[in-house]
C-alpha cells in the first residue's frame, strides 16, 4: 500500500473519515428492514428469504479480492470499487422491490445482493489495513472502534429509516444506491497511509479515549431516539432534528485533528518519526525487499528506535538497519508466530486453522439470529421488529468496542491472549440461545442483548489476533480468509437450518405443502432446534478457543513483555 513521506498529517483525520466509511459497512446489516418486503411483495418462502440473507452474507464476506488488491492499490481506488458495487448491486434489488421492474428472476436478485453487499468488503478491507497500520501499537483499541462503529451502523441506518424514509423498504432501497456511495466518493481522499507516531504517548491515548466516548454516547443516543420515535408519533421537524444530532455526533471524532491543527504538538516530545524525506524512501525501500523483517511503520521498537536519531548521523543508522533486513532475507528463516507471514505461509498452521473456526462458530451462529431476527421476533409475539434491530446493533456496537478495549488492557497488563474472550463469550452464547430456544415471557429482548455484544466481541478479538501472530505484511488477505467464517455460517446455520426449520413448522401449522406455499410461523417450535443446534455448536467452540488460548500464551508473553507490544523479529537482529 503507498505510504506517505515524513512530514505528512497525522493519521486522525483519515481515522475520522474512516468511520464515516463503517458506517456505509454497515449496508449489508439492513436486511431485516427491508425482507419482509421480498417476502410480502415478490413472494418468497422463509427458505428462499434466508438464502437472499446468504447471499447478504456471502456479498459482505467475500473478500478475497479485496485483501489481495489492498498491498497493490490505493485505499481510494479500494472505495471507489466498493461504492460502484454498492450502486448497481442495490439498484436491482430497488427495481424489483419498488415494482419498478416487474418479475425479475430470483437468481438475478440473489447475485445483485451479492454484488450489493461486497461493497463492504472493499469499503472494510480499504480503511481496516490502512488504519492498522496507521496504529501499528494500538492495533486492538483500532480494530474495536472501527467495527464498533460498523456495528453501530445498523442503528444509524435504522434511525434514518423510521425518521426520513417512513419506514419504507423502496426508499431505504434508493437510499443505500445513491446515499451510500455519495458519502464514500466524499470523503475517499482522507483515507490514506500516515506516519504513525514512534512510540506510546499519552495524547494519542486520550484521543482514542474521546472517540471510544463519542462512540458510546452515540450508541445511546441511537438507541434512545429510536425506541422514542417507534413508541411516540413524533412530528416531522422533532425527527429530523434527531437526524441532525446524530450527524454532528458521527462528526465528533473530526474534533482531534482540528485541535491538533489549531494546538500542534512538539514532535519531539509527541515521539513521531523526523527524518528526511530521502532517507525515509530508501528505508522503505528496503524494507520491501525483505520477507521476514517488520516493515518500519509497523514496529514498535524500530520506529522508537529511528524517533532518537540525531539529524547526522541518521544516514548510517538507517543503512545499518537495511543491511540488517537484507541479511534476515539470506538466512530464509521459516517465519516464527508474530513474524510476518505471508498467507501462503499462514495458511499452513494450526493456529490459523483453530482461529477460523473459533470464529466462524461465534459469527455464523450469530448471523443466523441476525438474519432471521424480524421472523424471531414475529414468532415470539413482537410486531414492531425495528426496536429489535436498533436494539441488537447497540448491543454488537457494545461488543465490538468492548472487545477490542477489554483485550487490550489484558493483554498489555497481564499478557493474556485477546482468545480467552472469545472462550468466554461463547460460553454466554450458550445461554443466549437456550434463553432464545425456551421462549419464555420478557426473556427475547435479554437475549438479544447479551447475542449482541457476544457477536459483537467475535470481530474486534478476531482482528488484532490475526495481525499479532500473522504480522501486517498480508493482513489483508488474512483477515477477509478469517471473515468467510460469516457467509459459510449463514448458509450452514440459517440457510440450511434455520430457514427449513421455520418453514416445516409454519406448513405443519397451516396444513400447506412446504414446497409451494409461503407462510408465517408463530410460536416458540419455529427455531426451537435451530437455537438448540447453535448452543450445541458454540459448546464446541468454547473448547477450540480454550485449546488456542492455551497454545498461543507463549507468543503473547514474547510480544507483549513490559506492558507494550515488542516485534519479536526485533531480537534476532
């Protein structure tokens, strides 16, 4: 990925930009809002609807290409893809939904949602990998704002559905085909490489902390505002003032780079790199020559090492540190965990293998209830499904943040692998869904809540992990394998599963033949299995993420040794 000379901005305002681009993530999260529209107008069975939700799942996850065009592409060339899929993929679906285009053929559909929901991949690919390595240190407290913010989406667009769109499936339709890339296309520009800072500092700590407040504050806000809305019949002008506070708080995060503007730090005491502008290219240079050595912007020992240099003689010191890469690329060492991996490398260990089923069982059990959520809720008696929609996007903004904050302190305080989490929440989803599967009075919002942040957590624990053990050289490509654990739980768990077992029941219920009629299902026998099965699954996910945990405690005492992250491939010089 190109990276910026010394002397650029610092990362904040790209991080700012970059959460704008989360929230366009979030598209694919949209699906409850306008299904039951693909079910009342087009038709559809409960079968077919969940395979629209694969589809969903499938378009979102599906980023292969993404993580190989990242090290090769601009980051704003990466949106500028994703915004155009996001344009024609949706544009179909509106068409059919809005009975413009009348009898399109259910597998032109299904492909249009794919195309629709990889633009996320491409949105997620492009500011994950530029900003992780903008944060090289901060690599959890960044992976969990990011996907806090995508989780949270889910909200934001719900709010503009109750309170701009009318609650109207075509509208929010035209919406996500125009609005979503509009909004991509404005603010591509500031999503770029930057030199991060050398080392701890203690600004740049309370700056994560404003954004992680920010976040939260918007989260209730969200939260509150749609629950008021779907409860009171607000007026027009009290919606749309809703819609603008929640636009100045999805600014809030801008306030870091205008302070740092208006109030610049000294460089030397905020520890960012001051080198000339030659010198910093030839490092670079090589660096991109070397396979088993950390590139520069992210080590954590190599960029405080380069902030204490004296203006004379950092030619030599920079040569010593090639020379000293260009021997790690003689030696032809296997990469040890924590060293930079190339996928071909990673792909062939355990620990990657463990990983991707420990994710895969936490998200793909979890998407199957996101999927079906507006379907759960009908068969448990809950009309108005948005409340639980806003409700469980709070409640995976909660995780995600969480997560990514939780298993930092851990993991810099005590040296505890960020996987013990995911153990621990899969634990919880057992409980969850043996809550969901009982049925029992006031039990669905409790359970939705607790899936929420447990679902949540899977994505900002999963994210750094990856990047600890793997390194950033092809973390691109090693996180969007990772996320295929999403599309091939949907279609496992709510496609094949899920959606059979609902529409067996509602047939049973209504004495129809399952193969030609649609109808609904009530009661609590409609995902009674389906919940049992994902308890069962998560059980067994518990015990990989324990076994993993176990396995991998020794790399995190190697990287973590002191309280900050040190590169292990800086001791073999």
């Amino acid at each position: 990925m190109p990276v910026l000379k010394a002397g650029s901005r610092p990362p904040w305002v790209g991080l700012g930009a970059a959460l704008w681009v989360q929230i366009a993530v979030g598209n694919t999260q949209n699906f409850p809002l306008y299904s039951h529209s693909l079910k009342s107008v087009l038709g559809f069975s409960q079968q077919q609807l969940t395979m629209l939700g694969v589809a969903n799942d499938i378009g979102e996850n599906f980023g292969l290409l993404p993580g190989v065009f990242c090290n090769k592409l601009p980051p704003w060339v990466m949106l500028s893809i994703g915004a155009w899929f996001c344009f024609l993929g949706y544009g179909v679906v509106w068409l059919a939904v809005s009975q413009t285009v009348q009898s399109l053929p259910y597998w032109l559909l299904w492909l249009a949602l794919c195309v629709a929901t990889n633009s996320s991949a491409w949105f997620s690919t492009a500011v994950l990998v530029t900003n992780m390595r903008n944060f090289p240190l901060s690599r959890g407290t960044v992976a969990g704002i990011l996907k806090g913010y995508s989780g949270i989406s889910a909200a934001v667009y719900t709010e503009i559905y109750s309170s701009l769109l009318q609650n109207s499936s075509s509208k929010l339709l035209l919406f996500l085909t125009l609005g979503v890339p509009l909004v991509c296309f404005a603010i591509m520009y500031f999503v770029r490489p930057c030199l991060p800072a050398a080392g701890d500092d203690s600004a740049e700590h309370g700056h994560f902390l404003f954004v992680q407040a920010a976040s939260v504050v918007l989260g209730i806000y969200l939260l509150t505002t749609t629950i008021l809305t779907n409860v009171l019949n607000l007026s027009a002008p009290i919606s749309y003032t809703f819609v603008a506070i929640m636009v100045l708080l999805l600014m809030a995060p801008f306030a870091i780079p205008v302070k740092m503007t208006v109030y610049p730090a000294n460089p030397k005491k905020s520890g960012t790199l001051d080198l000339p502008v030659g010198s910093l290219d030839r490092l670079i240079a090589g660096e991109a020559n070397s396979d088993k050595t950390e590139p520069l912007l992210t080590s954590s020992s190599s960029a405080t090492q380069l902030g204490s240099l004296n203006e004379n003689d950092d030619a030599s010191d920079i040569d010593t540190l090639i020379a000293e890469g260009e021997g790690a690329v003689k030696r032809k060492r296997r990469p040890r965990r924590g060293d930079d991996f190339k996928f071909s490398e990673a792909v062939v260990k355990a620990d990657f293998w463990l990983l991707f089923l420990v994710y895969f069982i936490g998200v793909g059990s979890g998407v199957t209830v996101l999927n079906n959520l507006a379907q759960i809720g009908i068969a448990q008696g809950v009309n108005d499904t948005t409340i639980l929609l806003s409700l469980f996007s709070f409640c995976n903004f909660v995780g995600r943040l969480g997560g990514g904050a939780v298993s930092e302190h851990f993991v810099r305080s005590k040296t505890i692998p960020r996987t013990i989490w995911m153990t621990c929440t899969q634990l919880f989803m057992i409980i969850t869904y043996l809550l969901f599967a009982s049925a029992l009075s006031g039990t669905l919002y409790v359970a939705i809540a607790l899936l929420g942040i447990c679902y949540g957590a899977q994505f900002s624990i999963m994210i750094p992990t990856a990047s600890e053990l793997f390194g950033l050289k092809d973390f691109g490509i090693i996180y969007n394998f990772m996320v295929i654990g999403n599309p091939l739980g949907a279609f496992l768990f709510s496609g094949l599963l899920a959606g059979y077992v609902y529409d067996k029941e509602a047939a049973k219920q209504q004495g129809l033949d399952l193969l030609k009629e649609s109808a609904s299902c009530l009661g609590p026998n409609c995902f009674g299995l389906t919940f049992l099965v994902l308890a069962g699954v998560c059980g067994l996910g518990s015990v990989l993420s324990l076994i993993l945990t176990i396995r991998i405690k020794p790399v995190y005492q190697m990287l973590y040794a002191g309280g900050s992250f040190r590169h292990p491939q800086n001791s073999h010089h």
